[in-house]
C-alpha cells in the first residue's frame, strides 16, 4: 500500500532575535543565522533578511526546475544562477513605506541539461506555475525575468 504524501503541512520555525540586526533561526535539525553587515551595526555572519528572500528564490529555483527535469526524464545537472535585484531600500531606512520594495528581479541561469528547447521551454513553464517563492513574489507585483542558457553536461 502506498502511503499518500500531506499536501497542505505546517512549517515551524523558531527564532532567537540575538541583537537588534542578528536572527539566530531553527528548522527541522538545521541553524542559520539572519544578519546585517558592519556597515549597517551588524556582525556579517548571515545574509541580510532581504538577500536571504533572494537566496531563497534561487534555491527554489534550483529545486523545482530540476524536479520537474527529473518528471520529464531529462537530465539537468549545476545550475548557476547569477541573480540582479532593484531594491528600493527607502521603507527599511524608515523614510516612507514602499509598496513595492523589489521592481524587478533577473536571473541568469546557465544549466547543464540534456534538454531540448521544446523541453527546456515546458520545464520553465512549469517552473513558473510551481515554485512557491516566486510565485509568492510574482504576486505581490514584482517582474522576475529569467535568462536561461544551456552549458554541457
């Protein structure tokens, strides 16, 4: 009998706000830490609270697109990303709040694939129907452009 996977689960994670810039987080067995830099009165030793929301769609990005390769019997091995991001900083220095903090996101991804074009395109098209954290960015009026190249397996 095969055992059915929940489709609707709940994240848990725990917090310890160890400064005013330092976020020690847990998850599952797993520490990260949430920082800012020197520049900004913190101690550098985790990404910032918005370059971690970037981090996390390039992860996403990674994850998906090569779970959908794997559903289509394609190959899809290193995946650079090269992620640029226009962030209107003027809401976290508490000058005004800004609707829309990111205008635009572009990645650049080089994937080594066995993939068709007819296949590459489906796995992008699916990527953007599946991958919850852009999905979550999309939504909130954000522009995510994504260049794809292929590089040899």
């Amino acid at each position: 009998m095969a055992i059915r996977q929940k489709t609707v689960v709940q994240m848990k994670l725990i917090a310890t706000g160890e400064t005013h810039a330092r976020s020690k987080i847990r998850v599952r067995d797993v520490e990260g830490v949430i920082d800012e830099p020197f520049e900004r009165d913190g101690t550098n030793l985790g990404l910032t609270p918005t370059e971690t929301l970037m981090a996390s769609l390039i992860g996403c990005t990674n994850v998906i697109s090569k779970r959908i390769a794997h559903g289509m019997g394609v190959e899809m091995g290193e995946m650079d990303v090269n992620l640029t991001a226009n962030f209107d900083r003027r809401g976290t220095m508490l000058q005004e709040e800004v609707e829309t903090p990111f205008t635009d996101i572009v990645m650049d991804i080089a994937v080594a694939t066995d993939a068709t074009p007819d296949q590459l395109e489906a796995i992008k098209s699916d990527l953007s129907k599946y991958c919850p954290v852009a999905k979550v960015i999309r939504g909130s009026g954000v522009s995510i452009i994504e260049n794809w190249t292929i590089k040899p397996l």
